[in-house]
C-alpha cells in the first residue's frame, strides 16, 4: 500500500459513495416519471419518450468508458468529483428546457456524468475495504441506489401533479441541489490505496499509463474470458433495466391507470427495492457473487414475466414489487463482482468499459418500447423479451463466470 494514505472508517467511506449513488438513482428514477408527465405537457408520442431515456444511456455510455480511463490515469477521487459536477449541473440547466431537442441534449451531459460515476464509485470502494467483507459494502453502497428511487418517487408523486405544467422543472431543480453538497463530502475522500501504489510503481519504472494500452489489456488472454462474460451480463441487465423501469410509470399508464395512480403505484413497488438490496448484501459474502446474480435475476425474469401479464391491481404491486426486489438485488451483485475481476492496473478501465457496453444497451431497451408501443405490440410480449435477455446474462454468468468470493484484489 502507499504511504501516506489517510485512513477512512467503512462507514464514512459508505456514506459519501452512497450519497453519490442516491442522487445519480434520483436523476434516474425521476426520469421515468418525467417521461410521463411530458407526455401529457408537450404531447410526445411514445418514439419520442424512447429517445429520451435513448440518449441518456448514449451519454452514460460514453461517460462510462471515458471516465473509467480516465480513473486510471488520474484517480479515483478526482473523476468521482468531475463526473458529480458533469451531470448536477446539466440536470439543473435541463429544468429550463422549452424544447424536446434542448432536454435531449442535456439529458446527454447528464448522462456522461452518470455513466462515469457509477463504476469508479465500485472500483474505489471495492479497493478500499477488506477482501471479507468487500461484495457486502460495495452491495450496501449500491443499496443508496434504492433510497434515490424512492425519493424520486415521493418527489414525483407529491410535485409534478400539484404544479401544472412545471412540476417537473421544479422536481430537476429538486434533483440537482443536493448533489453539489456530496461535491463538497468528497473533498475529505482520500483516494483509493490501491491506486496510489500503482502510481508510486509507475512512477519509480518512468512509465505512464495509455488508454490503448490497458483497452488491449482488457483482451489478453488473463482478462478475456472475464470482459466477454462481463460485457453480455451488463449488455443483457442494462437492456433490461432501462427498458422496463424507465418506463415503468408510463407502463402503468398503458394498462388502464391515470398519472397519480400510475406514480402511486410506483412508489410503492420502489420501496421493494431496499429489501432487495440488503438480502443481497448479506448473502453476498455467504454464497458467493454467481449465486445471488443468477439466483437474483432469474427472479428478475420470472418478475417482468407476471409483470407484463398482471391486468390487476393486485397482479400488478406484487409483481412490480417483485421485480425491483430481484433486479435491485442483482444489481448490487454485479457492481461487486465486476472491479473484482481485473489488476489494479486497468480496474476501472475494465469495469467502465464493461459499464459503457452495458449502456448500449440501456440506449436500445428503451428505445425498442417506444417503438414497439407505436407498433401496437402488447407489453406482454414486450416484457417477454425483457425476460429472455435477462436468461442470456444468467446463461454467460453459468458458462463463463468465475467465483471471486472472498477474493484479494489482484495487483
């Protein structure tokens, strides 16, 4: 380890990752409530609202690989900065937007900052705390994911219909605050031990580190089966992911509720993503990485299935509920599991690349509902779909998946 480095207590080291977690879900999830509060504001037709989630995985998938480079060539800490800074103030310029185009082009920068966050947050803490007890921490800082979404949800349910026409600008503003207070947590964030020991060694053999040079890496033969395996599974769950929950309220729409009905039953199936989150958490160190990812989306599947069949309110909240308890709980699991399966070296190269890859996917998922929905295609068939590329991801976590339980990070 370097020296020098100031210690961080696990819990400290918790709470700055996760805020930065919370606020990037908050942009999320409000997200989804936005789409449907403009298609009754600016009449957008369902193409259009896919564009919108569309073009903010364009940008988080750019930003991913960018700033995962980027992360290991500079820092962690300081890309954690930068990418905070990146989407809180283009959300707060977004809530000025007075056109489709104006709030597409935002929702780029927002998600270049996005996109950039969320692996070097992984890499960082999953280098920070003891082999142990890693998966369990980095799962509980991803857990922060879930209050995000709730609060989104209670932003939405309580401001957007109460304030016609400009709910939601008020609701980004809502969003955008906050964060620059984590901004200012993280100045007293040390950066990772691991990292700055990689510096002092290329430092001491005159070498600096190439964006070229540790992509090819990522293909060598050590690393190659880990990214072909890493880039399917995160393909497969951000396609999933991005298609369904971004239109989540929307979907509730099409089934027959009104907008209030449609984002009271949201938040409710939101607050299943706590328990998700914290089951995985425990189990995580216990059973291992593959088992709560294949246990977790299989549940995941099994859930968007009832979920495009429920026709009612029952069907409907248990089987929403459902969903964001599995797809939640995997999520932590692959945010864990990915730093661990790469050097110090091009560890957050490798985890933001697997990242980027994982946001084509989340550019197509939405996209293909929007277009499906105008081609009067069912949303049964639709979350058919969502379910069987989940099976995919399980299908390369079985074939080509190793178990890093309990692993030391590899220098």
């Amino acid at each position: 380890m370097a020296a020098n480095v100031p210690p961080i207590s696990r819990n400290k080291l918790l709470t700055i990752a996760g805020l930065g977690f919370m606020f990037d879900a908050f942009d999320v999830g409000l997200l989804s409530f936005i789409m449907a509060a403009l298609k009754h504001d600016w009449n957008l037709s369902a193409t259009e609202m896919g564009w919108i989630g569309g073009i903010n995985s364009i940008g988080m998938a750019l930003g991913a690989l960018m700033f995962g480079m980027l992360a290991d060539r500079i820092g962690r800490k300081k890309v954690f900065i930068l990418t905070l800074l990146t989407f809180s103030i283009a959300s707060g310029l977004s809530a000025a937007s007075i056109s489709l185009a104006m709030l597409l082009f935002l929702r780029f920068f927002i998600g270049l900052g996005l996109g950039g966050e969320l692996p070097v947050t992984s890499t960082l803490v999953s280098e920070s705390v003891q082999a142990h007890e890693r998966g369990k921490v980095v799962v509980l800082v991803e857990s922060f994911w879930a209050l995000g979404w709730i609060l989104a949800a209670l932003v939405a349910y309580f401001v957007i219909p109460n304030i016609p026409d400009h709910g939601w600008r008020v609701a980004l503003l809502i969003g955008a605050l906050p964060a620059f207070y984590a901004v200012y947590l993280r100045r007293n964030l040390p950066d990772s031990p691991r990292y700055l020991s990689q510096m002092e060694l290329r430092a001491a053999m005159q070498k600096k580190p190439r964006f070229s040079e540790n992509l090819a890496q990522l293909f060598s033969r050590p690393y190659r089966r880990a990214t072909v395996m890493l880039w399917v599974l995160w393909f497969c769950v951000v396609f999933s992911y991005y298609g369904m929950f971004l239109w989540l309220p929307s979907v509730v729409g099409l089934k027959g509720f009104g907008l209030m009905k449609s984002f009271e039953y949201v938040l409710i199936m939101t607050l299943a993503q706590l328990p998700g989150y914290f089951t995985a958490a425990w189990l995580i160190d216990r059973l291992g990485r593959k088992f709560v990812l294949v246990t977790y989306l299989l549940g995941t599947a099994l859930s968007a299935y009832f979920f495009g069949n429920a026709d009612t309110v029952a069907q409907l909240l248990i089987s929403g509920m459902m969903l964001s308890f599995f797809n939640l709980g995997a999520w932590g699991a692959l945010y864990a599991y990915t730093p661990e399966q790469y050097p110090d070296a091009i560890r957050a190269t490798g985890a933001g690349a697997a990242a980027a890859v994982g946001r084509i996917g989340g550019i197509f998922g939405p996209l293909m509902v929007g277009y499906l929905v105008v081609a009067q295609i069912s949303i049964e068939t639709i979350f058919l779909l969502f379910c069987a590329t989940i099976v995919v991801g399980v299908t390369a976590v079985l074939l080509l998946g190793k178990e890093t339980q309990k692993m030391e990070l590899r220098t």
